[in-house]
C-alpha cells in the first residue's frame, strides 16, 4: 500500500488552485488590461524560482462520500522566489477571487507571508489589487463586530517596516487594507491609467455629492503629487523593472550592509560641463539633475517621489559602486527653500537611509525655508519641527532611554503599546545595532564633561535588550525607570 492516490488528489487540488476564480473571471482581468496574479508572479520573479505556499488554502465543498466537488481558492498568493538572484518573499492579490478583497481571504496567509519575511529578513514584494479589511457589512453580519481598529497582523507590517526592504506595487484599484499596504512601503508604484487609490472608492464617495471616476479621485497624478505613492510607470512590466532596480541599492535587512553594485564608471572621471553647470546670476535657476547624472556613477540615478516636495530632489545612486542616498536641491522650484511637503519628504526619505545603512549624499542650494502667507498655510513650522527620532539617546542627569516617538522621549510619557507601534514605523532598534545608535560616543562625553569625579565615575548604565514594540529602556544606579516589559540586561556601559 501507498500514498500515490493521496498525492494525486493533491495534485488535482493545486491544479484546481492555478484556475484561481475560473477561466470567466481570468478573461474578465484580461480584458480590463491587467494581468492575473500568477503571470504576474513569473514575470517578477526568476524562472523557474517561485515557490508558492499554502497553494490549497480556500474553501471547499464535499458531497456525502467526502469527495471534492468545488473548490475555491485563497485570494491571497504568497511564496519565496528570487529576484535578479537574489532571494525575497512574493505576495499578491488574486483580484479574480471576490475581487481581491481582504474581508474575504484567509487572513493566515497574509500574516504567514510577512512574518516570513521579517524572520528570514528576506525583502518583500506586495504586488496589490484589493480593498476592504475593516470589515464588510457580511463580517459585521456574522461576527457582530467589524475588524478595526486592531486589524489582525498588522503589526508585522509595522515591524517588517523597520526591518527588510518593503515594495509595494498597485496594479489595479485600491482602498481599504490594500491601500494601507501600499502605503506602507519603502517605495510604491502605481500604473498610469489602471492603478487607482483611494481610502474609498468613487460608490461611496457619491454619496457625498462627489461623483468621480476612479482617477479624477485616486489617479496616479493625484496621489504622487499628494506623496502617497513614490512612483507611477506605463505598465506592469515597468513596475515589476522598477521594484527590481530598487531592490539592488538595499540590503536584505537592517542586520546586512548595502550590497556593491557594478563599477562600469572610473572614479578618475572629470566632465568638464560641470565647470558651467551653475550660473553666476543668483537669481537664475539650472539643471540639478544634470548634475546629480555627472558626479554620481553615470546611470545609476534612481529617482523616487519627483511629483512630492519638488524643492529636493531624491534617490539612489552609487559612487564607485556603492550605493548611496542622494538629496539635491531644485532651484527651479521655491529657489530651493522648502515648504511643508518637502520637509516631510527629507524627513521620510533619511529614515529609510539611516534605517538601511545607506551613506547620504546631499548636493545644497536652500536658501531656507519658504516664508509667506501661503507656507504658513500649509503649516511649515509644524512640519519642521523634530519629529520621530530614528535612535536618538536622551542623556538627562539620572536616566537613560532609546525612544522612538513623535515628541521627545521622557519617562512620564505614555507608554501605549499602540501608539508606540504606530510611531515607530522605521526604526526597531536590534541589539546588534545599539553601538551604532550611539551608546560608546554617549559614553564617552559623559565621562569627559560630567563623570569627572570619582563618585560620578561609579555610576553604571545598564542597556536593556530592546522591547518588541521599539523601546530600549537604560538603567541607571540600577534603578529601572519606569521600565516597560521585563527585559533583561544585556550589557553594561561603565
């Protein structure tokens, strides 16, 4: 006896999987121009790599002698795959499975994927065509409650944000869940003229009064210029070439360094239009990102967010190979000064590379920041004010604290588990990476400026491990101030 009858039902079964919501449903998808998940999977991933997880997740019906008589698929497809070489972790919508909706998926394969990723601190790749997750009035029907605010897994994508490389890509239309994912990326991608997002789609926003098509309300041009997408390509070809190139300028986690790209460029170039690149009038405006292709390795430039904060320029671009952070200034807009949406794409922009490890490079012509009724309109003294330290060390007379927070670390501040996950967005702080964030330099001033004499010289500071939820609590005269969890030490600081 064997288990090849075993085996051939499961082979009848992921066979019924790869029909996803049927050949009428396919062709819908194709003829709305979009490809369906799993031709979406094999053109971004290597040949031959993907290998899916959970393929025989769904539902299931079965006559009175137990045998399959319909099945239907999760619309959820996740797996491992490798991308240019390189392994990473793909999940996606199956927008022909109750349109891709996160009110009718099975919630533990979306977990499963991103929990996969962040323990492998393997990259991961949201290819996104889906709405709801608050819940539905069918959730509310039949659980009496609808999914928020504590949205089941969420808080992996919060802890995956300050850990692996996060692509969003948005292939069709978005609200709800799938627009929080797209979101909560690292860079996100819409497609011109089939990609729409928005937090509820043109039916409700009727009801307002407003009657829009999906890109008069959520269009790519809207959302670029608003900064909640960094980018929008001509198809999802594109997309797929842009989440790649992106990829090769980042680690695989905060625990690896930038990989070396291709040194094609000698370092020993001069390109002697850099000699009139910029004008003598002050007043007059030039090219930066002429300049921005000269100095840094020719064609290496990647640009993200050029519709938001268009006073800087952003991206990644590689010196000798390595990759680096680049910020520029554009005269041609504000003469460079930054108003409110710049300052919070600068902000947003060195998260990531201080998260990532990447060296910035910053090519500086601001005048300042922009004055005028209009920038106080759109509040610039709110935006450039300090907001969420990546690993700021607070050093008060007796205490101690790593915080990630949007207002000054202190230990009578609220310590909600919640809103602590909602700030911390880019900044876990790992045990491995406490030196970097600063600990031996603090140190070491103390006992220069402050822990001159003897008794001061006896005081001890005891690093605690970091919390799950970003906080890294230091002791000091071993008095635990207002310690939050139960920690252990892990190293001493004399």
């Amino acid at each position: 006896m064997d288990w090849q009858k075993e085996l051939d039902e499961l082979r009848r079964r992921e066979e019924l999987a790869s029909q996803l919501g049927g050949p009428e449903r396919v062709k819908r998808q194709h003829d709305g121009g979009r490809l369906t998940i799993l031709e979406r999977v094999a053109k971004l991933a290597d040949p031959g790599s993907f290998h899916e997880i959970g393929k025989i997740a769904g539902s299931a019906r079965y006559d009175a002698n137990n045998d399959l008589v319909a099945f239907t698929p999760s619309n959820f497809v996740f797996g491992r795959a490798e991308v240019d070489g390189r392994p990473v972790v793909i999940g996606g919508d199956d927008f022909t499975v109750r349109g891709g909706s996160a009110d009718a998926t099975i919630k533990g394969k979306h977990n499963q994927c991103e929990r996969m990723a962040h323990d492998l601190r393997l990259p991961l790749i949201r290819l996104v065509e889906g709405s709801g997750g608050g819940g539905s009035v069918k959730t509310i029907e039949t659980t009496g409650r609808a999914n928020v605010p504590g949205v089941d897994g969420w808080e992996w994508v919060v802890q995956n944000m300050a850990t692996i490389p996060r692509v969003a890509l948005g292939l069709g239309s978005v609200a709800g869940l799938g627009a929080a994912h797209l979101a909560a990326a690292h860079y996100s991608v819409m497609v011109k003229n089939l990609s729409a997002l928005f937090v509820a789609g043109p039916p409700v926003v009727e009801r307002l009064g407003q009657k829009l098509s999906k890109n008069e309300l959520g269009g790519w041009e809207i959302q670029l210029k608003a900064g909640a997408v960094d980018d929008a390509v001509d198809s999802e070809e594109e997309a797929f070439e842009r989440a790649r190139r992106f990829l090769s300028y980042f680690p695989s986690s905060i625990d690896d360094l930038p990989p070396r790209g291709p040194r094609g460029d000698d370092p020993q170039r001069r390109d002697p239009w850099l000699f009139e690149a910029i004008p003598h009038d002050p007043r007059k405006p030039y090219k930066m990102r002429r300049i921005v292709e000269s100095v840094m390795d020719q064609g290496s430039f990647f640009e993200v967010a050029p519709l938001y904060g268009r006073s800087v320029i952003t991206g990644y671009a590689r010196l000798d190979g390595w990759p680096v952070a680049l910020m520029a200034s554009d005269p041609y807009f504000y003469g460079g000064a930054w108003p409110a949406d710049t300052c919070q794409k600068v902000e947003r922009f060195l998260d990531i590379a201080q998260t990532f490890h990447l060296p910035v490079v910053y090519l500086v012509d601001c005048p300042g920041f922009l004055i005028g009724l209009d920038a106080e309109r759109l509040a610039n003294a709110v935006a450039i004010r300090p907001q969420r330290p990546c690993h700021r060390l607070r050093d008060d007379r007796h205490w101690m604290l790593f915080a990630v927070s949007g207002r000054e670390a202190s230990p009578t501040h609220d310590r909600n588990p919640q809103h602590v996950e909602i700030v911390r967005r880019n900044v876990l702080v790992r045990e491995r990476h406490l030196a970097r964030a600063g600990i031996t330099e603090c140190v070491r001033e103390r006992r220069q400026q402050r822990w001159s004499d003897a008794r001061q010289r006896d005081h001890r500071a005891l690093a605690a491990k970091p919390l799950q939820h970003g906080l890294t609590r230091v002791v000091v005269d071993g008095v635990d101030q207002e310690r939050v969890g139960a920690a252990k030490p892990r190293r001493e600081l004399r």
